[in-house]
C-alpha cells in the first residue's frame, strides 16, 4: 500500500514550520499587532510557535494510529470521539504548559486567562485540521485497501476458475480418447460407441457447472469408473478400482476423478502389470492405496494435489497427502466435516 503523504518525513518536517507561521501570524492579527511583520519576522516567539506545531502534531498523529488501528470495518463516526477528544485535550495541556513556561522564563510573569484562551483557539483550530487531514488519508487508504483485496480475491477466483476449467478439459486426455476413436471406429464399432458414451459423461460431469462444490464420494463414484473404463480403451492402460467405503462421506467435486487420473498417468504403463487402486476410510481421511512403479522425473501427482489443496483449504485444515514407501503409495484425502445448511 502506498505511504500516505501525513506520513511521510517530508511532511512532518515542513508542516510544523508553515502551522507554526500561521499560528504566529493569527496571533498578531488577534492583538493586532501585524506591524511586527516588517520589523521583525523571525524572532524567538515564531520559534516557539514552531516547537508548539511540532509537538501537538507528533501528539496528535500518535493518538490517531493507536486508535485508528483499533477501527473495525464497520466504521462509525461515533469510533472518532475519543481520539479526537484526546487530541484536543493534548493540544491544551501542551499549549498551556509551553506558554506558561515561556512566559515566566522570558517575561517573568504568568500570562493572563485572555492571552492562554487565543494561544489554545489557535492550536485547536490546527489540531482539528490535522486530525481530519490524517484520519482523510486513513479512510482512503482502508478504503484503497479493502478494494485491493476485492480485486485480489475476484482475480484469484477467476485464476482458479480458469485452472479447474483448462483442467477439465484435459486436452492429453481428449486426444488420446480422439485417437483411440479413430482406431476402434475401423476395428469395432460397438466399443467406438461405448467409449464415445463414457466420454461424454465423463466431460460432461467435469464441465458442468458446480451448483454443488461438495458432494458425496458416491456421487462421484460412477464417474470414476466411466474415467477408468476410458483408460482401458487406451493402449497399455490395465487398471481397477475398488471402493470398500460404507459411511456416506464428502469430498470437493472432482477430487476423485483428478487423483484416480494423476494415479494412473504417475505410474509406469505396462501391457503385463495391473494397476490395482483400493480406496477405503478411516475417521478422518479417504485412503488410496496401490501398488506401482513410478514414472522417472514425473511432476503429475504433485502438480494435481497442489490444485485440489487450493479448495480444500477453503473447507479444512488438512490436506491431501501423498506418502510412498517403495512401491507402496497412499494418497490421504481429508473427510469434509460440514454442517447440513452448507451441504
């Protein structure tokens, strides 16, 4: 966030010596005394009057950034009352005791109610200027803040929008289902026609829009095996997938699909080697077990993970974690744990 001018050291170096001129100048108009422009215009009293300016606003600024940084987002003006209170009463104590003092140092003697009552209008009148001046800019910036956020928040969903929607579509996937189209289409016509079919449920649940972003792990199971009955159709691709969840359980839409796919693509394919993945539960975390070699210098399962923690970070504060002990993996996925009005 940029620095706000009143709080930059420029503009608290130079403001007490214009306030501090202007005050001195005020104060002859009030006696009347404008005359001592011309003979003599800097002198002790203008240094005084500087001091003064610098004083009550570092006092003042002080005051405000304690208080401002108590300001909740719905802001009152009722929240202004004792900070600006406590500035005026700052403002008179340090006038009065500075006069005073100045007073009986220089002159010798006490000054009179009159001459304290037009040294405290003056500084009043300035502390109230910059009290609004800084609490103007401190609103702005809040504000400017608060809308940085917004714009950060609605970029981040389309960002992420963007990502799930290019993640859909899965053009690795859609090509080698196109190929294998063109294949079976001269080899046989029947499996042409179911894969076409799994296809297209497949892109179609992944695709449709998400009324629901939670949903229950049954509801996504028939996809799943759609999903594998695709791989199937694919050259060297021998896998299956077994669920053994009996509790009704809920996971962020898509995770199954994209962790059965990231399993799949991660392992090495082979004509003679079976890719078995068992998906079971236990209190806290959907669990996937297989066993397979890895491909060498594969970033897939990582990359897809990364993705799906982005929304579950929104529901939990676990996430899903893939560990390997040789050629046994588990991929942990954490159980959602929502009350009925979310579901």
């Amino acid at each position: 966030m940029i620095k706000s001018i009143v709080n930059q050291a420029l503009f608290r170096i130079l403001s007490p010596i214009i306030i501090g001129l202007l005050a001195y100048i005020l104060l002859l108009l009030f006696n009347n005394q404008l005359d001592q422009l011309q003979s003599e215009f800097i002198n002790l009293e203008l240094f005084i009057f500087i001091v003064l300016a610098l004083l009550i606003q570092e006092s003042t600024r002080f005051v405000i950034r304690k208080r401002t940084n108590k300001i909740s987002e719905s802001f009152a003006a009722k929240q202004l009352i004792s900070p600006l209170a406590t500035s005026l009463m700052i403002a008179v104590t340090i006038t009065t005791m500075t006069i005073t003092f100045y007073f009986k140092i220089r002159l010798g003697y006490a000054p009179e109610y009159g001459e304290l009552i037009h040294f405290n209008i003056i500084f009043l009148l300035f502390t109230l200027v910059y009290f609004s001046l800084y609490l103007s800019f401190f609103l702005l910036e809040k504000d400017y803040s608060h809308s940085m956020k917004s714009e950060l928040c609605k970029k981040q969903e389309i960002e992420s929008d963007f990502i799930q929607y290019k993640n859909g579509i899965n053009p690795t996937l859609l090509f080698e289902c196109f190929e294998s189209l063109i294949v079976l289409t001269h080899k046989n016509v029947e499996q042409a026609d179911e894969l076409l079919d799994n296809m297209a449920q497949v892109y179609r649940y992944i695709l449709s829009p998400k009324y629901e972003e939670v949903i229950s792990i049954q509801e996504e199971w028939n996809y799943v095996t759609q999903l594998v009955d695709l791989f199937k159709s694919l050259p060297y691709r021998k896998v299956e997938v077994k669920l053994n969840v009996i509790e009704d359980i809920y996971i962020v839409k898509g995770t199954m699909l994209t962790i059965i796919e990231a399993i799949i693509r991660s392992v090495i394919a082979s004509e003679n080697q079976m890719t078995s993945i068992l998906v079971t539960s236990d209190n806290a975390n959907i669990l996937l077990d297989y066993n397979a070699v890895s491909k060498l210098q594969d970033q897939v399962m990582t990359n897809n993970i990364d993705i799906l923690n982005s929304s579950y970070r929104v529901y939990s504060d676990q996430i899903i974690m893939n560990t390997t002990k040789g050629h046994m993996h588990q991929i942990r996925i954490p159980i959602l744990q929502l009350q009925n009005q979310i579901l």
